[in-house]
C-alpha cells in the first residue's frame, strides 16, 4: 500500500476527521463526545502551533488515516520524561471500517514512521498510548517500538515507548 500526506485543513477537514474521532471504535482518541465545532477548534490550534501538526494519510488520493506528531519538549510530555535531541511525538488514527483490509493498520503506522524518519532530524518516535490499547502496544512493538515505562498523563495512563530508526529499519517489510 502507498501513502501519501497533505495537511490538514481544519476547516475542509472537520466533518471527516469529527467522524473518525467521535467513532465507538476511536475511543482512545479521546474526543467520543466532541461537536463538529470542538474537532474545528482542537485542528485550528493544532494548525496554529509551531510546537505539532496534523496531517491525513492518503491512499489513492482518499483519505485514509490520521497522523499527528509533535515535539514532545514542548508538547504532551512536559516533565514526563527526559526528550532526547531528534525525539519526535506521534499519534494516528485509522478510521473504522465496516470492510476492514487486512494488515492496514501496520502498513500505515509503517508509512507514518517512514514519513517522520524522511526527516534527518529524527532520530527516535515516541508515542503514549493509554495503557489499556493492548492492539496499539502490539502494534507498536512489531515495527520497532520498545515500551519503557508507565507514565500517569493528565487524560490517562499511558505506555511510554520509543522507537530508534535503527529498530524501525529492521523490522520494515520492504514494499
């Protein structure tokens, strides 16, 4: 599967994204009970902020999925733990489907980490999903994420991971 990226355009993009991350199936999103006016306002700060960015994953040129990364020293994990020079925050969401493909969500948290590794100032993904996402923590271990620690986040308990380039590099399946 190839993917590309575009940014996301809080306006345009409000009514799609409102209802991937208000979806049963998104509930470690955390925005269950957001209004359309509530995911315009969470993606214009996020558009506004030198500090993250929001972009869709396109496949075929449809959106197909969410990604946000951030700095993580200035952003979600202030004072949570010590951010290495090259450490890169990221989150993403793959809507739901009633005609899921299998081996989609790994081909696109592959092309998320291999979009944010094109970056040579990237050295290491860090990522903190709630403790009790056991599908994402697999996930994230099968392309290269070693969990360190628990950390209690305002919103949540969550697994703090990391991921080198060198360990997303071995376990990259060649397109």
């Amino acid at each position: 599967m190839t993917f590309t990226f575009r940014p996301v355009d809080p306006l345009q993009d409000a009514e799609l994204l409102h209802s991937w991350v208000t979806h049963p199936k998104a509930a470690f999103w955390m925005m269950q009970d957001a209004k359309l006016v509530d995911v315009e306002r969470a993606y214009m700060e996020i558009a506004a902020d030198e500090h993250q960015h929001a972009l869709l994953g396109l496949r075929d040129g449809e959106p197909a999925f969410l990604m946000e990364y951030y700095d993580p020293a200035h952003r979600e994990l202030v004072g949570l733990y010590e951010p290495q020079p090259g450490d890169i925050g990221m989150h993403f969401l793959t809507p739901a489907t009633d005609t899921p493909v299998h081996g989609f969500t790994r081909a696109v948290i592959t092309a998320v980490l291999a979009h944010l590794f094109e970056d040579p100032t990237v050295d290491r993904v860090v990522v903190e999903p709630d403790i009790a996402n056991k599908a994402v923590h697999t996930l994230n271990e099968a392309v290269g994420f070693l969990p360190e620690r628990e950390i209690q986040k305002p919103e949540k308990k969550a697994l703090l991971s990391f991921c080198t380039r060198e360990q997303f590099e071995k376990t990259a399946v060649p397109a």
